[in-house]
C-alpha cells in the first residue's frame, strides 16, 4: 500500500490547508502529483486514483459544503466567512485543482493505459471512478471543461466549458461502457483482483457494476424533479445496484496519520468547524436521535462544541461515495414522484432509516424507538412526504457533498440561511480560470447560474 499512502501524504500537505495557502497544483502545468506512465502497471495507478480520489471529496470539498447544507457551522478564521457565504474565487482554486489534478488526470492515464493493454476489467473501474468524479464536480461548478481538457502530452492550456446537461450524458456513457467491461467475461491479462491495491472493492467487479448503476440512479434522481420518466430510470438502476450495507461504496483509511481519515486530519491542525452546533446536530438532539452520539462528541469541552463523532472523526473512518442507505431513499422519493404509492415509498423510507442506524451501530431497541417516533411519512401531500424523506436522506449524507444536491433539488429540509436572503446554489468558478483560461471561463456567482437540473 506504500503508493497509496504517497498520495495521501501528498494531498494531505495541499488540500487540508487550502484555506491558509494556494494550492501549488495550480502555479505550473506539468502534474507534480502524476506518476510517469512509461512502464506503469494499472495497479498502481488505481491506489493512487481512489486514495486521491477520497482525500478529494473528504476534506477541504467536504468542508465548505457542509457549512452551506447546515451539517456543521464555522465558528473561527475562515471556516466563520465560509459560514456566512463570504467566500472569494481564489478559495475554489484547490479543490477544484485536486479534482482535474489528482483524481480525474490520473484516472484518465488508468483509462487509457488500461484500454490500450486490454485490461478489461481496469477499463471499467477507471470509468466508473472518472463519471464519480466528474458528477461531483458538475453538481458543484455546473458547466465545466472536460472533452478537450485532461489530455496529458496533447496538452489544451485553455480548455473550452462543455455544458452541465452535455456532460451528465457522457456520465451516463461512462457508466455504460463501464458496465459492457465489468460483464466481459475475459478480464484481460491482468484481473482486478491479483494485486490488492483496490481498496474500495477488493478487486471484485459485481460489485463495482453495482456502483456504477448507484451512480446512475443518482444521475437520474437529480433531473427528476417534475420529471416522473427520470425518476422511473432511477428506480430501473436502484434495482441493479447495493442490496446491503455490505455493498458500500466506500475508501477505508488506516490508523496512523499519515493515512489518516482527512476530516479527522483537518480536526488536529485547525479545529475551527464546530459539528455540534450545526442545524444538523440541534434537529437530531430535539429528535433524541439516537445516531446522534455517534455523530457528534457531546462530551466534547470546546466551548464552541467542535465535537466529531467517532462514526467521522476517528483515523479510521471512510471516505463515503454512495451508500445502500441513500438508495433506499432515492427509490422513496422516486416512488412517490412516479406514482404518489404512500406505502410503496413507506416501506424504502424505513428500510433506509433502519440502514443508516445498522451501519452506524445503534442499538436495535433505540432503533426502533426512534422509527416508532420518528418514521412515519405524513401521507398528506406527496410534497410532505418528499420532504421527510429528505431530512432523512440529509442525516444518512452526513459530510457527504450529495447532501448539497439533494437539498438544492428538494428545498429540504428546510434550513434558514446564516446571512442574507438566501442559500447558495453552487460554488465559485476558481480564480485560476479567471487567470489561466480567461477566453472561456463565464462568470458565476453562489448564485447563478444554477446547475441545469436545479429547477
């Protein structure tokens, strides 16, 4: 594992302190954090894509995205303006250089390396990691350079936009093929499986089909507000996806620091985000939630109640993608967007509730109080119903930038801004585009465009 442990060390020094430097993936044009592709072994490549790839979405992506879902509060520094929505293009300059630099470069190098030895099975993989990737960074930024960006010696230094709309149907391709790949039953020379360095699945491909179809249950979900044929698809592919818990995708970290989970890594080096105090944690103790204690430390002594739970805090815990969980309550909301089935959507919204309760440890009587309370969809309007679903689906995405998405598309739960008159829809264009790519970069604001399917 020594290569994924490089990635995480070198991410660790860019992304966790993003908000006290600029990152120095954005100062040249050649990817320090790329290794030669000159006898690389697909392998290797895929530690250093998923390591990079977790670190990414887990830490400063992570961070400012939970403040504006009301998942935590910045209380100090920077984390307080983030908090309230004073944000600068210069502050995306390194999540989104993290995203094009380590994770969707180095994926696309897998991509063509594999395709190029017949690595099938690599092949698929690299695909379904490349249209995760490139979902979240659509559902932040909206439209985004993608078809001539990523090149590698064919080098673009200014990269047209492809649209948001344009670019979730080349997500649902990447899923296509990944799937065609997956099912081939000659995996190509080399099997995912030979030499351990997949950490999200272990080198089993049934299990990456399933993820694969979870993202495209995800890609429909978002366009399906006023759209019952999009929330039909999704309910096509959250029944060729996780049937369990067990099914998770998810990026385990290990128990030193150097590997450590990177929530857990910005706590011990600026502790200025307080999960305690969040919206989140004040609705969940009204609730007597009991997954509370598992989210957050209210033994905590900060005045400011810093207080990560275990579930988030320790080394150890994942970075999480897609869980069995969300897509009981994706097929919820898509039920009662499709039909308006109050029990059809009753019976996935308990089962979702009771997977996020299995998957955190809480206790089967707690569990059940909490479901007797707490676990009845209001079957008044469809609308309420959505709703509750949602407040559920926001728990389960604890840290998880989905949780962004699914509240832009729901207006739930229902959450007060900090400042002003309203919460932000999107994340900044980065100055650096400003800077490096001025002939095709639009102007944004936290506002507008919204994302295509925001509506």
């Amino acid at each position: 594992m020594k290569k994924t442990k490089y990635i995480i060390i070198l991410i660790a020094g860019s992304v966790l302190f993003s908000a006290c430097k600029k990152d120095f993936f954005t100062e040249v044009n050649d990817n320090p954090n790329a290794p030669p592709t000159a006898n690389m072994v697909p392998y290797a490549l895929l530690s250093t894509v998923e390591g990079a790839l977790a670190y990414t979405q887990g830490s400063t992506h992570s961070f400012m995205v939970s403040m504006l879902t009301q998942q935590t509060q910045g209380f100090s520094r920077q984390a307080y303006a983030y908090d309230q929505y004073v944000f600068t293009s210069q502050d995306f300059d390194d999540p989104w250089s993290n995203w094009y630099t380590a994770v969707m470069e180095n994926n696309k190098k897998l991509m063509e390396l594999a395709d190029g030895k017949g690595y099938n099975q690599y092949s698929g993989v690299s695909r379904i990691l490349m249209a995760y990737s490139l979902m979240v960074v659509v559902d932040s930024w909206g439209s985004i350079p993608y078809s001539n960006a990523l090149l590698g010696d064919a080098l673009v230094l200014h990269p047209t936009y492809d649209s948001d709309s344009k670019l979730y149907e080349t997500i649902g391709t990447l899923c296509d093929q990944a799937i065609t790949y997956l099912n081939n039953p000659d995996p190509g020379l080399l099997d995912l499986s030979q030499n351990g360095e997949d950490r999200i699945y272990g080198g089993d491909p049934a299990l990456w089909v399933e993820f694969a179809h979870a993202i495209k249950a995800r890609l429909y979900i978002h366009q399906s507000k006023g759209n019952a044929a999009m929330a039909t698809n999704a309910l096509a592919e959250i029944a060729q996806s996780f049937t369990s818990n067990a099914d998770n995708a998810a990026y385990p970290f290990g128990v030193d620091e150097t590997s450590a989970n990177p929530m857990y890594q910005f706590n011990e080096n600026r502790a200025d985000l307080s999960f305690t105090t969040s919206t989140m944690a004040t609705m969940m103790a009204a609730n007597l939630d009991p997954r509370y204690d598992v989210l957050f430390d209210s033994t905590f002594s900060d005045v400011n109640g810093v207080g990560l739970g275990g579930a988030y805090g320790n080394p150890e815990a994942p970075t999480l993608f897609i869980t069995y969980e969300e897509l009981q309550f994706m097929a919820a909301e898509a039920t009662l967007r499709t039909s308006g089935d109050f029990a059809a959507a009753q019976l996935l919204f308990t089962a979702g509730i009771q997977a996020s309760m299995d998957r955190l440890g809480v206790a089967a009587p707690d569990a059940a109080a909490y479901l007797a309370a707490h676990g009845v969809l209001p079957i008044t309007t469809v609308t309420d119903a959505i709703n509750a679903v949602s407040y559920e689906e926001w728990i389960s995405l604890y840290l998880n930038q989905e949780a962004f998405a699914m509240w832009r598309r729901n207006d739930a739960p229902a959450l007060t801004p900090t400042v002003g008159g309203q919460i932000p829809r999107r994340l900044l264009i980065p100055q650096s585009e400003y800077t490096y790519n001025s002939a095709n970069v639009y102007v944004s604001t936290l506002f507008s465009p919204k994302v295509f399917w925001d509506n």
